[in-house]
C-alpha cells in the first residue's frame, strides 16, 4: 500500500469534531468527570452520531528534582487500579483554572517532599492517554534544592508514601530495563536524558 510521505515540519494538530449531544456518566464535587459525547466527523451529515466517552482531568505536573549529585528526589506510591506500588517523582493535579504549572509543581514538590528549588526549568508537556482522558502533564526539572517546611497532612495512600534519593542513572538503567513502569516517571526520565539535562556513563 502506498502512503504518502511525512510532512515537515510533523506535528500534532488542534481539530474538534462536532458534538451533537453529550451525557454526564459520573460528576461530583472533585475536579474529574466523566462523560459520553455523540459525535460525528466534520461535514459528514449522513453518518449517524457515535459515542465517545471521556474522563474530564484539570491536568497535572511531574518534577524532576535533582541534588548537586544528580539523584532523583522519587516516591514509593500504592496506587490501587495498578495494584502496585510505583516509583514515582513528586507530581499533583492543577485544582484551578489560574494556576500556572510551575506554581503547582513547587506547591507538590514542598507537600510531597519538604523541598523548595532556585532553578525550574520546564522540560516537556505530554496529553497522557488522548483516546479517553483530557488529562495533560507538564513536566518540570527543578534544581537548587533545599529543604522547607511541608505545611502539608498527608492522608489516605500519601500517608504510607516514602521518599528515597536514587541516582539518575539508576533511574534510567531501570527505566530501559522495564523495572520501572509508571508512564510520567518514563517520559521524564527519557525526556531530561534525551535534553541533555543530566548525563549517564557510559
């Protein structure tokens, strides 16, 4: 089969497909819905509407905090639909529409860790599963850690969290050997190296 060939610059493109009805499957007072549009494909008026269902996120961010020995600040998180406990780096949602991204990924890096940063650095902004959720991570490397207070109670599954500091090339050896598997915690890893944030032997 012949294909057309790629053009340049590819990138991804803004399109919306019209909605012709839409129905609340679940919707409370937390920041997430999720709901069934009946769409159809743009001047197709014959085809009949079809279903899509969609998980309404506010978005979230990731950061990649790093010590003057280049070690990962990571997280050991029980996340209970992966029935696993993940490696994680300190992340959190964006609970208004004001917030800026650096502003909530310092708020979740002194909350989770007790750590404040003189250097951030926006690394990459990633939709995490576009088939189903409207969820987007911006991802950040902070630098110039210290600590602070956390002004943080931590509850439910972020009470039984723990902190460890990891060497990135630990990171990223586990990372390509598949022993870590959380998605957010691959695209940082791979994006910081890949940018030339932190060096690996070789």
């Amino acid at each position: 089969m012949a294909f057309p060939e790629t053009r340049a610059p590819i990138a991804d493109q803004p399109e919306s497909w019209p909605v012709v009805a839409t129905r609340d499957l679940h919707r409370d007072h937390w920041v997430m819905a999720f709901r069934r549009d009946e769409i159809r494909r743009p001047g197709d008026h014959d085809e009949e509407p079809f279903g899509r269902l969609v998980l309404e996120h506010p978005g979230a961010v990731v950061v990649l905090a790093l010590d003057e020995q280049d070690r990962a600040l990571c997280l050991l998180q029980y996340r209970h639909p992966g029935q696993h406990r993940f490696v994680e780096l300190p992340a959190g949602l964006i609970d208004g529409e004001d917030e800026e991204p650096v502003d909530v990924a310092r708020r979740e890096l002194r909350e989770e860790a007790g750590l404040e940063a003189t250097t951030w650095e926006h690394l990459t902004t990633a939709y995490s599963s576009p088939g189903i959720s409207s969820e987007v991570i911006h991802y950040f490397v902070a630098r110039g850690l210290s600590e602070v207070d956390r002004d943080f109670t931590p509850h439910h599954e972020e009470a039984d969290m723990e902190a460890l500091w990891v060497p990135f090339a630990e990171l990223y050896d586990a990372v390509l050997a598949g022993r870590i598997s959380d998605a957010p915690m691959m695209v940082t890893v791979l994006m910081a190296r890949a940018a030339g944030h932190v060096g690996v032997a070789t």
